[in-house]
C-alpha cells in the first residue's frame, strides 16, 4: 500500500515512461479489420501523461489509448501502430516523414487506427490490404492497382482506407453518371464504366465510396411504369412520334421496330420522358415521371393528328441508312400486288382522278437518298411502317484471313566420273564415264573447254593425268577423274494476313498483286511480199492477268450472331525457275473457293495442304556399280525432299455500331505503330525511312445545329444521349 502522495506520483511516473517505450505490453488484443463505425465514448477520464514524452500512451482504463506524437518519424509512428494493433505492416522504402498526432482524450483502438490512417494520407500515402492480414503502407498513386475490392453487398468499411467497389445500375445507365461523380472525388481516385454489365467502378478512400453510393442511390431511381396509348387517326405514328420529341426535348423518338436505340428522352426542364410509336397499331405510348409532362404531350398529338385537305397528299422521307433506289423497288413491288391499288413509277402532272381515289406514286431522289411518296393517307401509314423496318443501319463484318504456307527443300547428290585416254601414233583409245545432270563434266575437265567462269554448287575434286597430244593437235588429258557432292537446303515461309471489312450480305474482294502480261497468240509476216501486195507486220496478242493474292467474301449474318460466309480465296506467283519471256512464264496457283458458317469472333480453319515428296535418281555404269563398296565410285546418286504445308484461316468480327467499328480500327492502328517502330520483321528499313504513327485522333464532335452560332458541344460518350438530328430541308 501507498503511503504518501508523492510516493504515488514517482510511482506513476515511472510507469508512464516505460509505457513509452513498451507499448505492446499494455495494448490489448485488436480485431483483424477495425470498424469503420465512430466507437462510443467512454465516460471523461483524466489522462496522465509523462511530461515531455511522446510516443503512445497507455491510459488505466483497459482498451483505450491517448495518441501523442510530436514531430515523429513516419516509419517509426507505423510500427508503433502495428504494435497496437497487433498487425503485421509492410512499409514501402518510400514512406518518409515527419507526423504530429496529438489527442486530449482517450479512445479505443480501432478510433485511433482511422486517425493513423488520416495521418498517413496528409503525407500522401495510405493503408491497403495485403496478402493475408498484413497491411500494406504505400504511396496514394500506387494504391489504384493495389487497392482491394470490396466484396461485401453494402458499402465498404473502413474511413482513409483506399478501397475498389462495383456498383451496378438498376434503372439507369451508368455512364451517364461520371460527369456527377467525378467532380466529387480525389484527383487520386480513379472512375471506371463497363457498359456490357452497366457497372461502375469506383477506386478512392472508403469514406468517399460511402458517400458516393449514397448520391448514386438516389439518382438510380425507377422510372415511371404507367403507359399512355393514344391511338393516331389521320397521320402516321412514327412520323409524329419524331416531331412529338423534336419539339419537346433534347432526345430522339425511339422507333418501334428499331432496336437498340434508348427509349427516354430528357426534357427542358429535366424531367425525363419517353415517346415510342407503334406502327402497328398506328398509336403513340407515352411515358413519364411528370403528369404535366404527359398532359402536355397529348394536347400536342391531338393538334397535329388531323386530316389531311386533299384526298392524296406529297411526302418526302428522308432516308438514315437505306438506298433509296432499291428502297423504291421493294415499295412499288409491293403495291404492285395490293389489290385495287396500282403504283406508278413517276406521273409528273398526273392529277386525282375524278370520282376515285388518285393512284399512289412513289419515286426515288438518289441525290438526296430520299423517297417522294404521293399517296392516300391509308397508304402511306402502311409504307411508311415498312419504310421504318427497312431504314435502319446494316451490320458490318470485318474479317481477317491468315494464309500461311512452308515450303522445305533438301537436295544430296553424290558421284564419280572417270576418262582414260591413250594411243600409239595415230591411234588412240579413248573411255569416260560421264553422268549428265551432275554439275562438271569430266570431258570439260580433260579437254579444258569449258570457258564458265561461276564455279559449281558443292564439293568438286578433279584428279588428271599427262597431257597427250590427238593427231588433230587436240591436247588432252590422259587418265582423269572427277568427284562431286553437294547437300542443297532451301526453306521458304509466306505469311499473308488480308484483311477487310463490308456490309452484311454484300461482296467484298480484295487483289494484292502484279497485273503479268502473257502471250496468248503471234504471227510472223512472210520472208518476201509478193509483188504489188503489201507485207503483214508480225504482231503478238496478250492477255494480262492479276498474279497476287485474291481474296473475295460475302458474308451473311443469321441469328444467334452466326456469320454464313462464301469465300473465293488464291494466291498465285510467277515460277521463278521458268523463263523471263512472256511467253513462256509459269504460275503457281493456290484457290480455295467453299461456304462455311462460323460464329462471332471465333477462328475457322477453311483447308489446306499438307504434301511431301521424295525423289530420288541412280545412275551408274552396268555391272561396275553394283559392286558392293568399290561400285559407288561407278555411280550417281540424287535424292530430292520437298515438303509443302499450307494452312488457310479465317476469323470474322460482326460491327453493330461505331463504337465497335472505333475499338478495330484502334486495333489495327496500334498494329502499324507497333510495326514501324520496330517490332516488324524489317526493323532497320521500315524504321529508318518512316516517321513514326501519331496516336489514335479523337473523334470528331458533332456537327453544328443550323442556326447556332458557338462551335458544336463536345462529343459524348457512346452510352450518352443522343441530340435530336434537325431536320432535314
């Protein structure tokens, strides 16, 4: 028992100060991830503190600690935190400085762990997760790739923690809501959409994730799910249906047969609506979260659903996508077989029959790409519902063809030829053993006649005799021999990556090549004209030909993103061993011509080749060269390899919209700047004599509405609304 109070007050001194420096003595056990919840404060409880310590003091009551660091080293500041805490911290080598922490009051660990965390990201680090319950200390702009998802369903603990969340949109796309988040959170942050899942994802502190779900709960709001159907009784549905939206708001009608095309509209005033016709029906479905907005649109399709003054009436349709030439054909063959309703293909002053009704007449204004229609109003709702069904944007296929082909070559020839020659004055014996097709010939070796100046292929070693004089004073070599051996290999790759891109069911076709020009016929006037007629100038007839790659397609999109594909594909060159006269040239050709159906993105192998070939060539003198061992210097061998492989694959790609046909062409594009920087096969040459690629230009913004005087607004995302398009004159 203490007797005295300033026995006590040493005492308690004592204690404070090697709290300081054994802090893990006194803290008690700390749950692996402290809440990010504000604990309860206990009751005011005096805290004593050694005078002039710093570091972590460890107050009486259990769990509680009083924070006091006054200019301490960071490095040093983290490991007394592991020490509280009771986790293992990984610090990065970068983690410097100077911290002040400083606390009236005690408070729980966890409480202190968040002011730690607050601490660290004022010096521009901050605290994630790592591999199993370690922490890791890094700077802020790193902790983007390092930081951990959160896979709890609600928001994610945690306060100055940097954490990843996903948050998908229920009602909403939402790419539309970067331009209100990212205003919100930290440069280091970082905002990511992926629109196939309609997610966003969201790297930044934890605190800041909280609150940023909480903004995009209120936005993702359903919308209205009350319809209004207003029947139209003398116009055509889709047509008002466009004027409805270009005169209400910034958005465009939604087409019914057309898919894909996001059916809200946003208002002037900000309220969101939707416009969708229903050419079957020939009615308007209306929706919004505005009653006053619905009245309004209602009021506005019954003004302007009114009849028509004249029994026919003169339409121009302007044309999205569709050829208006074709367009008209199917219109007029389809009116054609309507009983009682004749088309005509153009009555220019044809006017109403009397006591009937005018006949419909439909022509085409190809340089407009628009259709004029003359008909009763009966008639044009029905074409202008077909129109709409056929007037929409055709998909694309890109393809790319892979035409790979091997060629190997190997070529061994071994032999021997011998000539003796001999005589008594003038007479003379004379025996050789000569094989043609062997390279050097021993008669050339023993009459030196041979004036070529290129030396043979291989190995060649001639042993002659004396020299003998022939009675016509031809001076040649008494006895000679000659060997030869030679091993020829030749290997040839040709890799050929045609690629294009065409409609859906139409032809597209590609020739890379030489256009050769081949001698198809000739004539060769006489020696000598016969008198009083005049000579025939000889003359040849040529043909040219293409000699490259020929690759044609047609592709044929079914459902299920199936692609029916008819191919003609060659690829034909000039036989290098033939002559250079045009008459006389030799081409290899490569086709392959078949249908075939393969899915979206998936590669296909349409066929090939795969062929080898040996031949092999004996010659030798009878008898002697079926001499075991000595009967191969009375012979020639030759054997010949040839190995051809070739493989043709084909991959196709659908293109639905620009944002699909962007991503390829940003692909290939990055391809060629990768090939003249260096990566290609002909570094030196390519890189040397071309400036590299700029990057991907961004896409042009929109053009400017007519009657506007500022420059047009930025483009928007691809998941953006679309501005109504003005009308057309």
């Amino acid at each position: 028992m203490i007797k005295t109070p300033a026995i006590a007050a040493r005492i308690l001194a004592g204690a404070l100060a090697l709290a300081v420096h054994s802090v893990s003595a006194q803290a008690p056990d700390v749950p692996a991830a402290p809440s990010a919840e504000p604990p309860a404060q206990p009751a005011p409880a005096p805290a004593t503190r050694a005078p002039g310590a710093a570091g972590v003091a460890i107050v009486p009551r259990a769990g509680e600690v009083v924070l006091n660091f006054q200019g301490a080293d960071l490095q040093a500041v983290v490991k007394a935190m592991s020490q509280m805490t009771g986790r293992n911290m990984l610090i990065d080598p970068r983690v410097r400085g100077q911290v002040t922490i400083v606390s009236a009051r005690p408070m729980s660990v966890a409480a202190g762990y968040q002011i730690f965390l607050s601490a660290l990201k004022t010096q521009g680090f901050t605290a994630v997760e790592g591999p199993g319950d370690a922490v890791r200390i890094i700077p802020v702009a790193e902790a983007k790739a390092a930081a951990p998802v959160n896979e709890q369903d609600g928001p994610p603990r945690g306060g100055e923690q940097v954490v990843t969340h996903v948050v998908i949109g229920q009602h909403v796309a939402v790419a539309q809501l970067q331009n209100v988040l990212r205003p919100l959170m930290s440069p280091t942050s970082q905002l990511s959409v992926y629109d196939p899942a309609n997610a966003l994802i969201i790297t930044d502190y934890a605190d800041n994730v909280r609150r940023l779900l909480r903004i995009v709960e209120r936005i993702d709001q359903p919308a209205s799910t009350d319809v209004t159907v207003i029947p139209v009784q003398h116009a055509s549905a889709i047509d008002l249906a466009e004027l409805v939206v270009r005169l209400s708001g910034t958005g465009v009608a939604t087409p019914g047969a057309v898919p894909g095309v996001p059916p809200t509209q946003i208002a002037a005033g900000g309220d969101r609506f939707s416009v969708v016709p229903d050419g079957r029906t020939n009615s308007i479905l209306l929706r919004s979260d505005n009653p006053g907005r619905i009245a309004l649109l209602r009021s506005l399709i019954e003004r302007l659903d009114v009849p028509a003054r004249a029994i026919g009436s003169t339409r121009v349709i302007y044309l999205k996508h569709a050829e208006a030439t074709k367009l008209v054909e199917v219109l007029r063959g389809m009116l054609s077989a309507a009983p009682g309703a004749p088309a005509q293909t153009a009555a220019p002053g044809a006017g109403a029959r009397p006591g009937g009704a005018a006949p419909s007449l439909i022509q085409a204004d190809e340089a407009t790409n628009s259709i004029i229609i003359n008909a009763s109003d009966t008639v044009y709702n029905n074409l202008r519902l077909v129109i709409e069904q056929l007037d929409v944007r055709r998909a694309q296929v890109y393809v790319e063809a892979l035409i790979a082909e091997m060629n190997a070559d190997r070529t061994d020839e071994l032999g021997f030829q011998w000539a003796a020659v001999g005589g008594v004055g003038s007479r003379g014996v004379g025996a050789t053993a000569n094989f043609p097709g062997a390279g050097p010939s021993i008669a050339e070796a023993i009459t030196r006649s041979s004036t070529s100046a290129a030396n043979p292929a291989g190995l060649t070693i001639a042993v002659l005799g004396n020299t003998i004089t022939l009675p016509d004073g031809t001076t040649v070599r008494g006895l000679g021999a000659l060997a030869r051996a030679l091993q020829a290999n030749s290997l040839g790759n040709i890799l050929s990556t045609p690629n294009l891109l065409t409609l859906d069911n139409f032809q597209a076709k590609i020739v890379i090549g030489q256009n050769v020009p081949f001698v198809t016929g000739s004539f060769a006037a006489a020696t000598t004209a016969a008198a009083g007629v005049p000579g025939v100038n000889p003359f040849q007839t040529i043909e040219r030909k293409d000699v490259g790659l020929t690759l044609r397609i047609k592709p044929q999109i079914s459902e299920g993103s199936t692609i029916r594909l008819e191919i003609f594909q060659e690829v034909s060159s000039l036989d290098p061993t033939a002559p250079a006269r045009s008459s006389d040239l030799i081409t290899t050709k490569r086709s392959l011509e078949t249908k075939v159906v393969v899915d979206d993105g998936n590669t296909i192998v349409l066929g090939g080749l795969i062929q080898n070939t040996l031949s092999v060539t004996t010659q030798q003198i009878p008898l002697l060269g079926d001499i075991p061992i000595l009967g191969a210097l009375f012979r020639f061998k030759s054997e010949e390899r040839k190995r051809t492989n070739l493989m043709i694959f084909l991959r196709p790609v659908i293109i639905r919209s620009v944002e699909d046909g962007y991503r390829v062409t940003q692909d290939r594009y990055e391809y060629l700047r990768g090939y003249t920087r260096g990566e290609g096969p002909e570094r030196e040459d390519i890189y040397d004599r071309m400036e590299p690629v700029p990057p991907v230009p961004p896409r042009e913004p929109p053009a400017r509405a007519p009657g506007q005087d500022s420059p047009a607004a930025p483009a928007k995302p691809a998941d953006a609304e679309a501005s109504p398009a003005p009308a057309r004159p």
